[in-house]
C-alpha cells in the first residue's frame, strides 16, 4: 500500500497525527486527511512537504 | 514504489504535468514538485487533492 504518515511540526518536534493517510484535501486554513479506514480528520494548518517515497507528509501551522 | 501522478486541472480537462512524483512542496502560489529521478518543476497552483491509494496527486489554478 502507498499510504503515508501524517505529521504536525510543533516547534523542532513531529507530532504523528495520522497514520496510513490515503486522501488529503487543503481547505480554507485547514487540511482534510482521510486514512485507508475511513478515519477522518481536520488539521489546522496547512501542507509544508510530502516526501511520497518516503511515506511522510509534514503539516504546519506557521 | 509509491510514488504519483500529477495532474493539472484545466477547466474539466486534468492535465498529466509530472510522473512518479516523489516530493511536493507549497510554496507562494507555486508548488515545487520533484519526481523520483530528480527532476524537478514548479507549477503555478495549489494542491487541490491528493489521493494516495490511487496515486493521484491533482493541482488547480482556480
């Protein structure tokens, strides 16, 4: 499976916040991410990178 | 490898701009994308969708 890892920078840590992230959707100030579950979740902030071959998207809240 | 697809939309057309993206970066209006063998472009736009399972990454200029 291609999902990835969620992550929220708070500071210099990376807060895991999803894990298995299949759908991501930037909306006004904040970021939509779906797992393969189903699961689903609003995140306050906005995309800083995602490395796909490494499994990792990074969110911020800068 | 889990890499995607990127697609620009064009009014109801999706515009294939980039395969086996591995890195994507927002910047200013601009995202910096980078496929698995380095090469490397920035699209005006913003991340309208991604959709890893089904290796879709999809970019509009709205």
């Amino acid at each position: 499976m291609c999902e990835a890892n969620a992550y929220l920078l708070k500071g210099d840590q990376q807060e895991l916040i999803m894990e298995s992230v299949d759908i991501l959707r930037p909306e006004e100030g904040k970021v939509y991410i779906q797992d393969i579950f189903g699961g689903q979740r609003w995140v306050e902030g906005r995309i800083k990178e995602m490395n796909l071959v490494q499994h990792r998207i990074l969110l911020t809240q800068d």
